[in-house]
C-alpha cells in the first residue's frame, strides 16, 4: 500500500465519520400494537405462551394483561417494503451513497442488540429515532474489505415514553474483495455463519470464545455451573454469577447427524454433538475432526476453536488424542 493509499483512505474515514452521532431520521409504526399481528407472528415461531393470546390466561399471569413478545419491538415500526421512501435526503442515506460511490455497495447485515425496558401491551403506539452510532475504520472480512456502519434506533410511545432500543450493525463491503474471490476454495465461498443471539446473559460466552476460552457460568452464591447461561441460579435463586474456565474436555452425551435441511453456511453431513464437560455442563456443538458416521455416545472429545469469520469464534469438539 502506498502512502498516498493511507492518506487517501484516513480523509474518506474522517468524512465517514463526521456521521457518527448524526440524527438519521423518526419513524411512526404503521399500527399500534395489535393482537393480530402478535398472533401471526406467535404462530409462525411456534411460541405457545398464553400470555401473548389469552386474555383471561394473561390476566392472571404476572404481566395482568396479553403482552407482545419482546423480541417483536422491530415489527412495530418497521415498513414493508412498497413502504420505502425514494433514496436520499437523510443523513443515513447520505453516508450509504459516499459508501457505495467509493465501491463499498454490497450490504449484510451482522448484529442486532436489542434492550427492553417494558413488556409492551395492545394499543401501545411505537415510534423511533436513528442514531448512526459508529462506523468503522476499513477492514479485511471474509466477504470483502469495507465498513462496519452501526446505528442506534430508539423505541419509545408515541407519548414519548421509552420502550427499548436497539443496535444495529451492517457491513458496506466491495464485491469480489473477500475470500469468495478466490474460486477454487469452496469453504471460502458460503456465506457467514448465522450469528447467535446476544444477550446480558450470553455475552461473556463468545466473548471468552474469541480468546479461545470455554467458560462456564457459575453461581456466586452457591458454586453451582449451569449452562446454557441464565439470570439466575436455579438452585439457589442468586442473580450474582462469575464464569469458570472449562478444561475443554469432555464426552459425546448426545448427538445428530443432519443431512437436510441445508443451510448454505455449512457443511454437510453435518455432525452435531451434545457435549458433556468434565466439570458436568453440557452444551451444543460440532464434533469435528472425524467422519460423522464415527461419532458415538460416550466418545472422550476435546474443545477445538473454530474462528468462523472475524465477529465470530465458536467451540466444537474433535476426539482426543
Ligand atoms: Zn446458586
């Protein structure tokens, strides 16, 4: 790279960043929170929790009302798609047109963050400010090299009250800079891994994934490991945790082997195992390094770390030497 690439790239990186903290337009949900679209929304991800259609179940329930589920906040404001204004004017759609005049035109979305502060109820109207949070400097990604572009949406009642928030996270890449170029290499061509879902509880996990840690949360009341993490102890009801680091070893306790469906981010046979540490938890993942149809109840693993891309690190467990 030259010095004038350098220079080149820190002037774009100031002039993208003269976004960050921007205001990038409110938006007003269509229709208020309704029992409809709750329904339809419970049906389709299977979710059977009477509170979220049963008036007289919910009633009775600690909410004392139908709720909507939490993770729906995002379908509350957002429009379908003949809903779209015509491009330009915001300072959002300003900084995705420097972006894609300097090439960076391929989008994918890679985080989603979302916090509550109350359940939300039928007839609650939402409405949200944008934020651009952050954009990042230029980076090498499997996909390509671009920008990582994060804003910030506000939810709050169209009385005003806020209601909860989200982070959301894009990649501005060009096209045909990433692994993917390079026809021959198979792996290198599916698409990202899907992200797991984030959450206050579940952070320290990938977190300590990507330096190669297998940690275990554990009660700061009583000692007691539990896994998959939760908010609080269910032996003693604690809420205070810390986290211990697992040897990595362990055994097959359970697992699969799925043929279909396949999904385009992984390789098929696809083993699945359900691993039994040494320290007692158990939790999901690949078996590696063997065929798939080798893999057995009771057969001794160890943790091997898959650096799946550059936001992502994940275990799996290959047998032990
Ligand atoms: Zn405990």
């Amino acid at each position: 790279m030259t010095t004038t690439d350098t220079d080149e790239q820190a002037a774009f990186l100031t002039k993208l960043r003269a976004f960050q903290g921007t205001e990038a337009g409110t938006e007003v949900g269509a229709d208020p929170v309704n029992q409809a679209m709750i329904r339809h929304w419970v049906e389709a991800m299977g979710d059977q929790n009477p509170v979220y259609v049963d008036p007289d179940a919910a009633a009775q329930s600690v909410h004392g009302q139908v709720i909507a589920p939490a993770v729906m906040l995002q379908a509350w404001v957002m429009r379908g798609i003949r809903g779209r204004p015509a491009q330009g004017g915001s300072p959002r759609d300003e900084l995705m047109g420097m972006l894609d005049d300097a090439g960076f035109s391929s989008v994918v979305a890679t985080n989603s963050e979302q916090e509550y502060d109350r359940m939300l109820h039928l007839g609650d109207h939402l409405r949200t400010r944008t934020v651009i949070d952050s954009v990042s400097e230029e980076k090498h990604t499997g996909l390509g090299v671009g920008h990582f572009v994060t804003t910030r949406v506000e939810y709050e009642t169209t009385e005003g009250e806020p209601v909860g928030r989200m982070l959301f996270r894009i990649l501005k890449f060009k096209p045909g800079t990433g692994r993917s170029a390079a026809p021959s290499d198979d792996a290198a061509r599916r698409p990202l891994r899907p992200r797991p879902a984030l959450t206050q509880d579940n952070a320290f996990f990938f977190d300590g994934a990507k330096q190669h840690r297998l940690l275990i949360q554990r009660c700061a009341q009583c000692g007691r490991l539990r896994h998959p993490p939760g908010p609080r102890c269910p032996r003693c009801g604690s809420y205070e945790w810390n986290a211990q680091e697992a040897s990595g070893r362990g055994t097959v306790y359970s697992f699969v082997v799925n043929h279909y469906p396949q999904v385009p981010a992984f390789e098929y046979p696809l083993a699945v195992g359900l691993i039994e540490l040494e320290e007692g938890t158990r939790l999901v993942a690949n078996v590696v390094g063997i065929d798939p149809s080798d893999v057995a109840v009771g057969l001794a693993v160890e943790v091997e770390w898959l650096d799946e891309d550059p936001d992502l690190t994940l275990p799996a467990f290959k047998p032990r030497a």
